[in-house]
C-alpha cells in the first residue's frame, strides 16, 4: 500500500529532505531578524548546508537517470510478448477499426500501435473509429480515462484489463489521464488521444449503406 500510495520511494525522500532544509532556513532568517546583536553563521555550517544540497542534486539526477533507463527497458517487445501471451493484442478483431495496447507506468502512457510501433503520451486515431484498447499496469495499480469518450477503467500491476471506445467526430487532441493516485507524479500523468484525418472507411459504409 506504502508503494502503490507513492510514500516509500526515494523521490519522495528527497522532497521531503529539501522541504525541510527550506524550513531550517526560513527559521534561520527569522532568529537572525529579531535577534539583539548580529548574528553569522559559522562558515562549517555554511560547507555543510552546501553540501547537503549537492548531495541531494547529484542523487536526484542520478535516480532520474536510472529511472528513465527503466522506463525504456520495460517497454515490451510487441513478437515475443504477444506470443507468450503476456499481451493479448488481437490486431485481427473484426469488430474493431484498430486494436492497441496501453502500457501505464509511473507516470505515464506507451500506446502499442497494430504495426508494432510505440508512442509514448500520444495515441493517434480517426474520427469515429472503434478502437479496442487492452490496457497493462507495470508497477502500481493505474486509472484509465478519456472523459470525451466516456470512458475509465483502472488495471492492477502485471494485469490486462480491455475495453473499447468509439472516437470523437471532431477532430482534436483529447485529454488521456490517470484516474488513480500512483505516486508523487501523479499529477502529471496525462497523454493525448490525437484525432486526425478522414472518417473511419466503417462509420462511412455505413451512412451510405
């Protein structure tokens, strides 16, 4: 739960260090202020405070880093995956204009096109296509959600959840998100569903069927 709720790990750490230096400060300033005589800080005080502050700079970037190396090597390959099962992308669903697969991660989206490619934040479609999405979760438990298409599920780590949607008409970049607090980046785990092009070929048979 700890993990799933984003407390335990060591970005939050880091917050919470810098929080509290900010504080340390802004106290400091404040006995400064209204103390009689005045007051310096000694200069080992001054090496320390410097050095926590590099410290926590080089550790931020250095689990950013790891992170992001992460993030790429868990992005799976679409042959071997596919055929052991692990994604059940069914590209031959004929009651489907396109199938897809979303991976969620912390914190963000990578959607699986038909042909095999990847994009990370952005899930390009035609208006009024039905798109089958089978959704995975590679860490913690994630929402799902496009409010224009009325739409929103949540997947548990390791698991599939699949659903369908129809696209909008109008063509437009339509707010993806997490629905499901996932961490301390929750906030910022969005992407795009882009609408672009003609009409899907099935939406206009019938019209004129």
């Amino acid at each position: 739960m700890q993990n799933a709720l984003g407390l335990m790990d060591e970005q939050n750490l880091l917050f919470a260090i810098m929080l509290g230096l900010g504080l340390l400060g802004i106290g400091a300033m404040f006995f400064a202020l209204f103390m009689p005589g005045r007051w310096q800080v000694p200069y080992s005080i001054e090496v320390v405070f410097a050095a926590i502050i590099f410290v926590i700079v080089v550790g931020g970037a250095y689990y950013s880093t790891e992170k992001v190396d992460e993030y790429w090597a868990d992005v799976p390959n679409i042959e071997e995956d596919s055929a052991s099962g692990k994604i059940p992308i069914d590209y031959e669903a004929k009651a489907f204009d396109k199938a897809v697969s979303a991976y969620l991660y912390q914190w963000g989206f990578i959607f699986i096109n038909p042909d095999g490619s990847a994009t990370r934040n952005a899930l390009a479609v035609k208006p009024g296509e039905k798109i089958l999405v089978h959704v995975l979760a590679n860490d913690v438990i994630h929402g799902f959600q496009i409010p224009a298409a009325r739409i929103t599920t949540e997947v548990d780590p390791k698991a599939v959840r699949s659903i369908w949607f129809r696209a909008p008409d109008k063509p437009g970049k339509y707010l993806i998100q997490c629905m499901d607090y996932c961490g301390i980046g929750h906030h910022q785990m969005k992407a795009w569903l882009v609408v672009s092009g003609e009409e899907s070929g099935t939406d206009k048979e019938k019209e004129h069927g």
